[in-house]
C-alpha cells in the first residue's frame, strides 16, 4: 500500500483485529467526525482504538462500505449500544430495534444477558429482568429451559421471581438438572443456594428432604431462620401474587387502584389516569404490570410510577397476545380437552365466548358451550386466532378462574362447576343461586398454592369464598371495606369494575409505598 492510500485511510484497532477503511466514509460518522477533525484528508490521525463487540463492529463497518447489514441476535444489542456511542441515530438503530422485536424468544436469553447493562439502548437490565421475573415459571415449563447453560439458570433464579413458591423454584433446578443427571448434578450445591430458604414452607420442605437427588448428598442445604440477621433470603419472592380491586367513576376515566396481600391487607391505594398511548410491548419497564381480568377477556397495563393505565378489550387482548409468541412458541405442544356438560339433543352446540386463563405455568384458552366445555393448554397463536374466528355471543355467559389444574366456571344460568384438566373430568358443585345475580358478579382465585376460589357481588360488596379442600361456601366481609386513607382524590368511586388476581413486582410495591 503506497502512502496517500495509507493517508487516505484509518486503521481501527478494535481489541486483538483490526480494520481499515475510507477516511471519507467514516467521517459520515458524527464519533469520528469529531475525532478526525472536519477534513478527513488533512487529519494525521491514522490509527484509532476502539473496545467494542468484534461481531457489531465488523457488522456496522459493512453497513457502512457495503449499504447492507446482517443483523444476530448475539450482537445486535451490543451494536445498538455503538451506534449510540457513536452519535448514529437513523434508520438503523430502528432497524435493530425491529429486528430484536420481531425475532426475540427464549432461546435467545443466554445471548442476550451478557450484552445487557444498565444502560443498554435497546434494553436495558431492569427491563430484560422484569421479564424475566414476571414470566419465570412460564420459562420453566418450556423445552428451551432444559437447554440453558448453568450461568442462564443461575442468573434467572437469583432474582426477585414472581413465584407462589419457592418450591417452585427448586422444581424449575432439578428439573433442569435431571434432563442431563450425569452431567449437571455436579450443580445442584451451587444452585440450591439460590433458593429463599427462609421463605419456604414446611409441607414444601418436606418434599425436598424426600427428593431422590437431594438425598443422595452427605449434607442438607443450610436453612436460614427468620429472626436471623445473617439470613440472606433478602426479599420475599412469593408476596408479589396479590389481589387486585378496580373502582371507577361513573363520570370520569380516572381509576382508583387497590392491590391487598393473600390475606387481603391494603398494600396500594392509588389514583392512575387514562393514557391511551402507553406502548404495547413485551419488554417493559420495571414498574409497570399487565393484569387480566373479566375471565381473561380483558387487560388493564398500570405504569405505578406514572401513574397511569391503558385498557385492552378483547380485539385489543388478541393482538396483544402476538407479542407473547416468545414465550409460547417455545412451550410444550398443543393439549386440547373437551367434555360433554349435558345430553345434546340437537347434535349441534353452540359455542359461547373465550377466556384466555392464566394458570401458573403455561396458559390455557377455555369455551364454554352449550353442551360442552373445551379447553386448550399451551395455546398457539394460531389456536386463539382460529377460535376467535368463530366467536360466538358477545354477551358474557359464563365467568371462569384457574387454580392449579382446576378451572372454576360460573354460567349464567348459576350453574357452577370445575373441571380437572389433566384428568378431563367435570364436576358441578353446588350454590346458592337464588342469592345472586349473574350480570353482579366477579370469579377469581389466586394461581396457585391456594385453596380458595373467590366470588364476589359488584352491587351488595358480598363477598363468597368457596374452600377447594372442603368444598364450602364462606361468606367474608373485610376485603371491600379497605377504606382511602389518600389526599390525593377526595371522592369516593361508586362503581367496583373488576376485583382479580395479578403479580405487582417488589419494586413496584415499594414506589407506590413511598409516594404515598
């Protein structure tokens, strides 16, 4: 190379390679613009070092000679960082921003943590990880999950999970261990440690002593107490499953938010206003909770730091539902279940609306019709858009609830029943219906780890808890009455909209205690 095409050119020593290329063309750059002056061809500046992700670099530098980039999700985070590093702010940060919006599933997660920093462009860390705790035990329960490095399993289960257990967590580790014993169970000590001892209940305890692996080591995991100062368990990951009650003004778009513990204690009384512009995405913001309610047809997205929410209607719920393809894709494969409710006489049955159910684990898309009951786990997207096709009434016919393997349904005629997914089975149990009204009622229970299925009256503020184990009916009278001890709206909603279960992270928890 003769010596104007070694003046003509800059040398970018980035880590153990290096690159070369035109003066004139990366001084379009705003980073290098600066640094070679306004006159590329007059710079003495020759030779520059950089610190960056090889494979981003050498994808931005073909973008720049060649017009053209290929895009991986094992870099494009990184790359999205160096284009910011570098003042660059055209299409091709959007371009990044789409790629990693339309290709991110979990597979992607152990080349996607490593180049997330507090700082990231793309995502940062508080928002990869406020996935990762809101949608753990959907994590666990994918193929994908059994297929991660120790270090992904590690991370994901040092957070602040959103969990109805921490055996649930101990569940997640050995199943991961047991699908290749040989060679992981070398792993089990290390990430035992990342279970919240302190935290763990007894009746769980005891079924861990008993597990095979866990009993075949010399030593027990060491348990910490409550009253300890050395305990560190830190947070109580299992108190972020809370009941969520909604009030609304008749005269206004303004909600007032209460969200109550399992023992249904006040934890959040808030005020938040309609924002109709809240974006829609699946990564989101550490402080910001997607709740579902009406039987799965409806969803409210809160953001407790702004204070305000956005409404989805069910065609709204169902183009939502797209974002979640990362998580569902890569679940286990289809399980449909149907059961006959009673004799059809007309072989035809009408089929009533949809409900989109969160369980636990997975999620499960039920019908209610009118002679029989069907349900889907591990929904496709495909699945809900081929049932939401043939849609039957658009009045509410039934209220439905899941609880562990158990959907709780309620029709409008009272007829109350549960069916037992996994072993297909349909069961009617028995209610008062001449005390209520079906257009006045609410269904919900929590997840998991529980053992009431909750009913309440939006009108007479009764409430009803029927008991799974004993399979009673008890009346409770203490959870509307939580009265606003807030300055912030002095008048009183008149209307309960909807009273259901959601996760409402730590973080976002302590925010709302603290503006308060």
């Amino acid at each position: 190379m003769d010596s104007l095409e070694t003046v003509d050119q800059l040398t970018i020593v980035n880590r153990s390679l290096e690159h070369r290329i035109d003066k004139k063309l990366i001084c379009k750059i705003p980073y290098f613009e600066i640094m070679l002056s306004h006159d590329c061809l007059e710079s003495q500046t020759n030779k520059v070092e950089l610190n960056f992700n090889e494979k981003a670099l050498k994808s931005f530098l073909d973008w720049l000679e060649l017009h053209s980039i290929f895009l991986e999700m094992d870099y494009v985070i990184n790359l999205c960082n160096m284009l910011d590093y570098f003042g660059i702010k055209d299409h091709l940060v959007q371009d990044c921003i789409n790629y990693f919006n339309d290709n991110f599933s979990l597979k992607h997660l152990p080349v996607v943590m490593p180049q997330v920093i507090p700082v990231s462009k793309l995502i940062d860390s508080s928002r990869l990880n406020a996935f990762i705790c809101r949608y753990f035990l959907k994590i666990a329960n994918t193929n994908v999950w059994l297929d991660y490095p120790v270090e992904t399993i590690e991370y994901m289960c040092s957070l602040d999970l959103m969990i109805h257990s921490e055996y649930q967590v101990f569940d997640a580790i050995m199943k991961w261990i047991k699908a290749k014993a040989d060679s992981r169970k070398c792993y089990i000590e290390r990430l035992l440690k990342l279970i919240r001892w302190c935290h763990l209940e007894d009746k769980d305890l005891s079924k861990i002593r008993e597990n095979e692996l866990i009993g075949s080591f010399n030593s027990t995991p060491e348990i910490c107490a409550h009253d300890e100062s050395n305990c560190n368990c830190i947070n109580d990951r299992t108190k972020q499953g809370c009941f969520v009650l909604i009030e609304e003004w008749l005269d206004d778009k303004d909600l007032r938010v209460k969200v109550l513990d399992g023992n249904f204690g006040l934890l959040i009384n808030q005020v938040v206003r309609l924002d109709e512009f809240m974006p829609l995405i699946l990564l989101q913001d550490e402080h910001v909770s997607d709740i579902s309610f009406d039987s799965g047809r409806q969803m409210i997205r809160i953001d407790w730091k702004q204070k305000k929410y956005c409404m989805l209607d069910l065609t709204a719920y169902k183009s939502y539902y797209q974002i979640y393809r990362s998580i569902f894709e890569d679940q286990e494969g289809l399980k449909f279940h149907s059961v006959i409710t009673k004799p059809d006489q007309s072989n035809s049955d009408l089929m009533y609306e949809l409900s989109l159910l969160e369980a636990a684990e997975k999620f499960i898309l039920v019908r209610n019709g009118l002679y029989r009951f069907k349900c889907w786990e591990n929904p496709s997207i495909a699945d809900i858009k081929n049932q939401s096709e043939c849609y039957g009434q658009k009045q509410c016919t039934y209220l439905a609830t899941v609880q562990d393997n158990n959907v709780y349904a309620l029709t409008r005629n009272l007829d109350f029943f549960r069916f037992n997914i996994s072993k297909c089975e349909f069961n009617r149990i028995g209610f008062r219906k001449d005390k209520f009204k079906f257009v006045n009622l609410l269904l919900t229970s929590k997840q998991a780890n529980d053992d009431r299925v909750i009913l309440i009256d939006k009108t007479t503020k009764d409430v009803l808890c029927f008991n799974v184990s004993t399979q009673e009916w008890k009346s409770i009278d203490q959870i509307i009455d939580c009265k606003s001890n807030s300055s912030e709206d002095s008048k009183e909603p008149n209307v309960l909209k909807t009273f259901t279960f959601g996760f409402i992270s730590l973080d976002s928890i302590n925010l709302c205690l603290e503006q308060n």
